[in-house]
C-alpha cells in the first residue's frame, strides 16, 4: 500500500532538521515518500527522500495540508505529522498493516495525549453534543474506535476521503481544525467513529510551540474555538448552547495541560469587552 507522509510547517527550520530525520527512518522501513510544505520566507534545504514543497504564500495549516494532499496523488495512504512529531521505525509498516488488516476504517493514528483521572472526570462532566472529544478521555494508550485522531499524527485512507479537505479559510495554525476535518469526514463516512486509536502506533508529540503558556491568551483562543465549533457543528441540537456554557467553564477553571485564565475564555466569546 503507497503510504505518503506529509507535513506542513512554517518558520521552524531546526525543529524539521531535529524530528525529520525519525520520519525519514520509518519512511525507508516501508517505502513511503515524505513530502514537506514549508510556508517560511527561506525554503527548507532539500534532504535525500524529501520533497520540499516551498509555498509561504500560504496563509495557514490547513491551506498547507490541502497542497500536500494535492501533492501525492498516487498514495493510497496519507499520514499528517507535525513538524514536532517523532515516529517510531515501524510506525509505517503498522500503519500500512493497519489499513490492510481494517478496511472499514477511514482513519489511524496514535495516541500521544495521556490525561491524569481528574481532567478525564471534568470533561466528561462538561463535554457533550458537538463539543464532546473522545480525545480528552484518554488515560492510557490504547486501542479504541474514535470520531477525531490526534493531528499532530494522523492517517487516512485516500478513498475515504472523497471531497473532504480542510477548511483552508481557517488562517495560521490555529486550534481545532484537526477535529473540525475528522468531524466533516466522518459525516461524510456516514459512520459513527470511523477512525481507529492504535496502542501499537507509537509517536511523541514534542509540542515546540512556545506561545501557549499564557493563561489569558490560551483562554481567548479556547473560548473563539469552542463557540466556532458549537457554531459550525452543534447547530441542528437546541441543547448545544447548554453545552457550550459547561464547556466555557471547564475551560477557565484554570486547569489542564494548558490551563487558561476565566479572563481570557470570556474575552475569546466577547472581543467586545475587551
């Protein structure tokens, strides 16, 4: 099965140099192609089995995942990582024996987000409806069905996707449009979780993203995604606005791996306020 790896990335030159080279391994245990979008004013210097794709006329990380796509047409497999994402050696090889061994599913990928009993208790207190994330609930890696995979490590069937691409009108490299993509797609499956979380897939998600540290900004882009998702997705259930309150409030409780300010998640909903 031709499996493609493709990762889009912008203004993080040592970042590809410091992971690519776990990506280029596991490429050549399966012969996968490796294809990067790189969105910086200065192009990414050319690597043996690497295509470089230079585009900093892209205005964001979907935009960049959709020429990626568009880039690869003979794959019959297609994994998104994130330039910070470390992959096993085998993690092509399982993924492809995936896909063969699972013809029904739309979409793998690992599970790189662990949550301590208290967090996983609070958002399944305060996720419901279209704000609800199996992702959230996770203790342990695991083998399990899911409606959304992690993006900084996810694969998808070529043919499942149909016309499914991302929302390229989402600018920069926001927040949610990962699950947004997996939301869209498994509409368009027609399946209740399409998508598979392996134990067996084994990945680091290093986060380099140093700007999340602040509380009050955290909380404005937490607050802007969970109103755009009750929005977007949670339009057709008249309990969604109940939903999206519970979530507003678990989001400024100041915990999780990235805790935000009630300040921050209030002004994400109003600007105006502030």
């Amino acid at each position: 099965m031709r499996l493609a790896f493709l990762i889009p990335s912008k203004d993080r030159h040592p970042t590809l140099v410091r992971w690519l080279p776990s990506v280029l391994r596991a490429a050549g245990r399966c012969g996968a192609a490796v294809l990067v979008c790189d969105q910086s004013a200065r192009p990414f210097p050319a690597l043996p089995g690497v295509t470089v794709l230079h585009r900093p006329d892209l205005p964001g990380l979907p935009a960049a995942r959709n020429v990626l796509l568009a880039a690869c047409p003979a794959a019959e497999l297609v994994c998104f990582l994130d330039d910070d994402t470390e992959v096993a050696a085998d993690f092509g090889l399982r993924l492809a024996a995936h896909a063969a061994g699972d013809p029904r599913a739309a979409g793998w990928g690992p599970v790189v987000e662990l949550r301590p009993r208290r967090l996983r208790r609070l958002f399944r207190l305060a996720q419901f409806g279209a704000l609800a994330d199996v992702r959230r609930r996770l203790g342990r890696r695991q083998d399990v069905a899911s409606d959304a995979l992690f993006g900084c490590a996810m694969a998808f069937r070529r043919d499942a996707l149909g016309p499914v691409r991302f929302d390229a009108r989402l600018r920069g490299y926001g927040l949610g449009e990962d699950l947004d993509f997996c939301r869209r797609l498994a509409a368009h499956c027609r399946r209740r979780r399409p998508f598979r979380l392996c134990a067996d897939l084994r990945a680091i998600h290093h986060n380099a993203t140093a700007n999340r540290a602040d509380p009050l900004a955290r909380g404005r882009a937490k607050g802007r995604f969970l109103l755009w998702l009750a929005r977007r997705h949670g339009g057709g259930n008249p309990a969604t606005l109940g939903h999206l309150l519970l979530a507003l409030a678990a989001a400024g409780s100041g915990r999780g791996q990235e805790p935000a300010s009630w300040r921050g998640v209030l002004a994400g909903v109003l600007p105006w306020l502030w």
